[in-house]
C-alpha cells in the first residue's frame, strides 16, 4: 500500500491512495476502487480487482490489463452512465531513465494506462424518455508510468482531454464543453520496507 505525505490529487496517486499493490511473480496487481475526478463534480469510481499496472516480462505494446464497466452518477434530475474502459499498455525497458527532477534510475520500465470513456443519460419527453449521449467514446486519460527496478514509480505523465457531444437538449452540466490538461508527478523520496 502506498502512503502519501499530501492529499493526492493526480491521476496516479488517486487511483494508488488506499488501494492494495501486490506482486505476483513478475507483476503488479492492484485492488481496491480507483477513484477518477478528471472533472471537477462528477467523481466515479472504479472497482479493480487484481489489475495488472506492471508487468516486467511483458514486450512493447502488449496489453497488461484491461477491464471495462459502467459506473452510474446522479447528478440533479439525471443518472449519468459512465461506460469505461482501462488498458494498460507496456511501452518497454529503458536502460536508464532521467526523471524531470533530474534523478536516474536504471532498468526502467514503462507503461501506459489508458481510460476511455462514454457518457450517455436519459431525457424525458411527454411519456417517453429518449436516450442522449453527453460524450462520445474517447480516451479521456493516458498516463504514462515510469517504474524503477528495487524504487517503483517515480515519473507519471498524463494527459486529460475530452469534448462532450452537441446533444440538443437544455442540459445544465457545471462542467466545460472541451478541456485539455496534464499532470505531472514526480517522486521525491521514498523508503522501501
């Protein structure tokens, strides 16, 4: 289990904050629910259960894990479904890796997560009620994870993007209709047990 010294509030270290981390022969297994707030009122969690977030034997571009679900979110008169999908992708060894901080570490590998998503509710219309889609599928977050032989993580990268559909209906959302944004975090100390 990962502790952190300050409220997490990366991609990264919200989907590590209070979940179990174990090793299984040559990989990293996480369980435990991942909690996404990539947009601000609209927090869903993931359930996970002995996903794969490293694999050291894995080649480039092998998927790792992958799992997929619905996760529903009422917001006033509406239930939102979030239709998701999380990969993780092994992007290789590096011999040596230079953190942004300006740290090396040796016998890196990395891997990329991917979460793609699809929101769609329900709008009511006389005695009918008409299915509208908020956001179309996409890729939503790709973090890229820097893991260090005998350290673990120590550089994540991830891009949060999306743009919600044109869908008609006079749907108040508190949230923008595109954003773009990255987060970056680096590891600063650690201490193995």
């Amino acid at each position: 289990q990962f502790k952190m010294d300050e409220m997490p509030f990366g991609f990264l270290s919200g989907a590590l904050n209070n979940n179990g981390i174990r090793k299984e022969g040559d990989r990293l297994l996480l369980s435990g629910a991942a909690m996404v707030n990539f947009i601000q009122g609209f927090p869903i969690s993931i359930n996970l259960q002995d996903f794969t977030i490293l694999n050291e034997s894995a080649s480039n571009g092998q998927v790792i894990g992958t799992t997929s679900g619905m996760v529903p979110y009422q917001y006033g008169e509406y239930t939102f479904n979030f239709n998701y999908t999380l990969t993780s992708t092994s992007m290789g060894s590096l011999e040596t890796y230079t953190a942004p901080n300006g740290e090396v570490y040796s016998n890196v590998k990395a891997v990329k997560t991917t979460l793609g998503l699809s929101v769609n509710t329900s709008v009511g219309a006389g005695m009918t009620t008409i299915p509208v889609t908020i956001m179309q599928p996409q890729d939503v977050v790709v973090s890229t994870r820097y893991f260090a032989e005998g350290v673990g993580i120590v550089h994540s990268f991830t891009d949060i993007h999306y743009t919600l559909a044109t869908y008609g209906f006079d749907i108040s959302l508190p949230i923008p209709q595109t954003m773009t944004a990255a987060q970056d975090e680096i590891l600063i100390n650690y201490q193995a047990n």
